[in-house]
C-alpha cells in the first residue's frame, strides 16, 4: 500500500473515496464535514439522511459510505472520530477505529485509492502528535486486498509536519 501526504483541500482529490471525519448525526458541520457537503451537494445528505433513518446516528468509531455527490471522488465515507476528554474514555480505541471501520468499509467497496483528513483533531480536540500516530500505525498495519493508494490531507502546517515525520 503507497501512503502519500498532501496538504491543502480534501475535497478537490480525484481518489476512489475521501474519508468525512462526521459527527453522528451525519447532517454536516464545520470544519472537514462542512466542506464535504458544501461541495458534494445536497445528494450527499440525502443519502446521509436516508442512513440515519434506517439505522440511526452513526456511533464514535464507526463508519457509513454514500456517494460522492458533486465531488471528483465517487464515494464518502464518513466516520465520526471522537472527541477529546483527556484520554481517559477511550478516546486512542475509538479514533484508531474511526480509520479501520473506514478502510474495511473501502475494502468492501473495492476501493484502490481513499483519502483520509486529520480525523478528531480540529474542534473534537484530539492531540495532534498522537492522532497522527494513530493514524498511520492504523493504515500501515491494515492488510488489504484492493486498497493501493492511501493519502493524508492536512489541512494545517502542523498536521502536515507530524505526518512528514512519521511517513518520511
């Protein structure tokens, strides 16, 4: 699997599927999730609430797919990362989940390439040294069958020299 680092805008990458750190409602937000749904246009929601009318809010470390809307990718995968409380409510289990609920999710899928934000590290208040950890111990351990093309996409400078470090 090629893990590559991008900065700049998640949502202007041609890739198989952008991963939408969400929160449970899956109704758009702020920050990464306002910007996939401003973007994606209004199919996005719809499919977003069709979801949660089956199966209700989507839970912390979990994972749904929808299409992609008006975006280059094709789909979304959304997954609400969790928020910050000083480590203390398994915060480390459930972001680590966040990126493998998505990537078993983009490997049912048969996605090749899927990019994921700094999941939890904007308003949910992760820390950003650790978060980064997570996430590419998280994909570099993953074993996949279709999955070829893994990019992180920072959106700050300080995200993006936690994750340079840790890719090389």
């Amino acid at each position: 699997m090629n893990i590559q680092l991008k900065s700049g805008d998640i949502t202007k990458l041609k890739v198989d599927a952008l991963v939408n750190a969400a929160n449970s409602s899956l109704l758009g937000g702020g920050g990464v999730d306002g910007a996939i749904h401003r973007a994606g246009g209004p199919g996005i929601l719809k499919e977003c609430k069709e979801i949660r009318n089956e199966y209700g809010k989507c839970q912390t470390g979990k994972a749904v797919i929808t299409n992609a809307g008006e975006l280059p990718a094709k789909k979304v995968i959304h997954t609400v990362g969790p928020v910050w409380h000083g480590g203390a409510n398994n915060e480390v289990e459930l972001l680590k989940n966040s990126y493998l609920n998505s990537l078993k999710l983009a490997e049912e899928h048969k996605i090749k390439s899927i990019a994921f934000p700094n999941i939890s590290t904007g308003v949910y208040g992760f820390p950003k040294d650790r978060a980064a950890q997570i996430a590419v111990e998280t994909v570099q351990n993953f074993k996949s069958k279709f999955i070829n093309e893994v990019l992180f996409v920072c959106f700050d400078d300080e995200n993006y020299q936690l994750y340079k470090n840790l890719i090389g």
